[in-house]
C-alpha cells in the first residue's frame, strides 16, 4: 500500500471512515440481496463462535503478535499501574456504570417508548455486555494505536482469568438489582475457552514461531525492518472485511428493528465513551506513557460479545430482546472503537514519551 507523500498515512487508513461505511452497507445489502451468502457463512459456527470472523480476527491479531517482545513481558511486573487500571476499569467499575446507564434510558429517559418488560430484556443484554471486557479485538485496537504488544498481551491475559472468576457472580447481582429473573447464569465453557484458544492462544504461537524461525534464519534487522511492514495493512483490511461479515447476519434486524436498535445503541455508545476516558484519563494522571494507557482504555470499552451473546442466547432464547441488546452491542462497536481509536491517536502529546 503506497503512503500519502505529505501525511506519511496508508491509503485505507487515511479514509478509514468511508471504508466502515461502505463495509457495513455492503454487509446489511449482503442480507437483503444476497442472503445466501451470510445463510452459508452462519453455518461455520461452533459454539456460538463464528469461524469466519475468527479468522478474520486471527489475521488482525497476528501482525501485532510478531511485535511481542517475549523478553520484555517479564518486566510488566515492574511497571503495574497499567494493569491496576484495567482491572479496576474493567471489573469495579465497567459493569455497575453500564447496569446504571443502561436503566437509565430503558427505564426512565425511554420510559414512554420501552414497556418495562422489554426494558428489562434490554437491561440484561446491557449487563452481559458490561461485564465482559474485550478479549480479542483490544489487540487490532492497541495496534492501531501502536500500542505496547507486550503490555497488551498481559492485560488481555489477566483479563481472561478474571472472566473465570467474575462473570457469573457479577451478572447474578446486577439481575437482581435489576429485578430479572433467571434460572441461573453459567459461564458458556466451550465459547471461552474456545475463544481464547483461537483469539490469544493461536496468534501468540505462530507470532513467536515466527519471530524465533525468521530470526534465527535472516536476523533480528530483517524481521523488525523488513517482515513485520509486510503485514501492515493487513489488520485494516481484515477488520472491514469483518464488518461486512458481522453487518451480513445481522442486516435483516437493523432492516426490521431500527428503531429499537437505536434505543439501545445510545446507552451502549455512552457506556462505551465514558469508560475508555475512565481508564484513558487514569492513565495520564498515572503519567503512563501512551503505549500503556491506550490499551487500558480500549479493553474496557471493547466488549467479549462472543461471550455476551452466547450467555444471552443461552438463558433468555435466540429470538429474545436480551440477545438483541447483545448484538446491537456487536453492530456499535466496531464504528465507535475507531473513533476512539482516532481520538486517542491524536491525544499522544497528553502522555509522556515510552521508557
């Protein structure tokens, strides 16, 4: 991909916005159209975890897993502020606000347009959202916002095995504070496990055989210098072709639905905003250089929407307003992390230079 000469950006990136765009209308076209095409795709599924996606996302992933320094993950440890921030953000703080925004609207600002047993539905949706924070895509979000890979790579890592242990009894309390009945909530095990396998697991290996292969072979120059630009464009262009995927199953609803997606896309969006800056603003109190403090930010706003929807899915039915509110979280991702990503691109001076 040639460079624009006076700004030094890539062709897709300098007009990222009119690729979402045009991505997302070709995926909800797809669906009207040519629904055969997303019928095909939606077969290769296991465990609510869509195979072309994932591999879209794989793709995304790896070129940011060739920059892991595996040296330099043992230092991490000496600089734990990052950390401290996500787990805060992510765990005592990314699920109540979102709990609190979401009644919010659903059942006081929207109160005339959601009858309240719909805006429960919703307020479920919203919770199995708020409390799983990103998994996969805060790696093509760090990337994008030459984030620390290494540093990167731990957050996600200990954000995983909070998941085991929060999850459940965080959604348990915010449905009854809520008033949403439920037999129980368990943790999808195949989806999880599943998902780190194909979204950490996978990339990190053929990253680090990578490294170790090419390395030993043509040197550390060539490698840095020469192979990893290779794969450049490589994260933007899978993650619009992602976009086509995602708008495909899910054009039909944005079709029939779009007032009801609209509802529960404006507290989804604001919960989103309000902790990236959460976590983002810590971050530059902290005086944590930007590399750090944009990844703590984007993986509390990002959410593990594998995990939401196949809890959403699983207790409340395919069809079910709660599963609804999950993938309107899908839908309003991707186009707001980008803005995020653009905001945090050009706030880089609020940071101090990477040690």
């Amino acid at each position: 991909m040639e460079k624009d000469k006076k700004s030094g950006i890539g062709f897709f990136e300098k007009y990222l916005s009119l690729w979402v765009i045009l991505c997302m209308g070709i995926g909800v076209a797809l669906s009207i159209w040519l629904p055969q095409v997303p019928k095909f795709l939606g077969q290769f599924e296991y465990y609510n975890v869509s195979i072309p996606v994932a591999i879209l996302i794989w793709l995304m992933i790896y070129p940011m897993m060739l920059k892991v320094d595996f040296a330099s993950i043992m230092y991490v440890g000496k600089n734990p502020k990052g950390l401290v921030i996500t787990w805060v953000t992510n765990w005592l703080i990314k699920p109540f606000t979102m709990f609190a925004i979401a009644y919010l609207f659903f059942f006081i600002i929207f109160k005339k347009a959601i009858p309240e047993a719909l805006a429960k539905d919703y307020l479920a949706g919203a919770i199995l959202l708020g409390a799983a924070p990103c998994t996969a895509m805060v790696f093509v979000w760090s990337h994008l916002t030459k984030g620390n890979p290494a540093y990167t790579l731990v957050q996600v890592a200990t954000n995983d095995l909070i998941i085991l242990l929060a999850f459940v009894p965080i959604v348990g309390l915010l449905f009854i504070l809520g008033g949403i009945s439920v037999a129980g909530v368990g943790v999808p095990w195949g989806t999880l496990f599943l998902s780190v396998i194909l979204f950490v697991v996978i990339p990190l290996s053929a990253g680090w055989l990578s490294r170790v292969l090419i390395t030993k072979r043509k040197g550390l120059a060539f490698f840095e210098k020469q192979f990893i630009p290779k794969f450049n464009n490589i994260t933007v262009i899978g993650l619009l072709l992602t976009l086509i995927i995602i708008f495909s199953f899910q054009g039909r609803t944005i079709v029939e639905q779009p007032f009801d997606i609209l509802l529960i896309a404006v507290p989804l969006s604001l919960q989103t905003f309000l902790i990236f800056f959460i976590a983002y603003l810590w971050a530059k109190k902290w005086k944590l250089p930007h590399d750090i403090a944009s990844p703590a930010g984007m993986i509390g706003a990002s959410n593990f929407f594998e995990l939401a929807v196949a809890v959403a899915i699983s207790v409340f039915g395919l069809q079910s307003p709660a599963a609804l509110a999950t993938i309107v979280g899908v839908l309003v991702e991707v186009p707001i992390m980008l803005t995020l990503v653009k905001i945090s691109n050009r706030t880089t001076n609020w940071f101090p230079a990477s040690q």
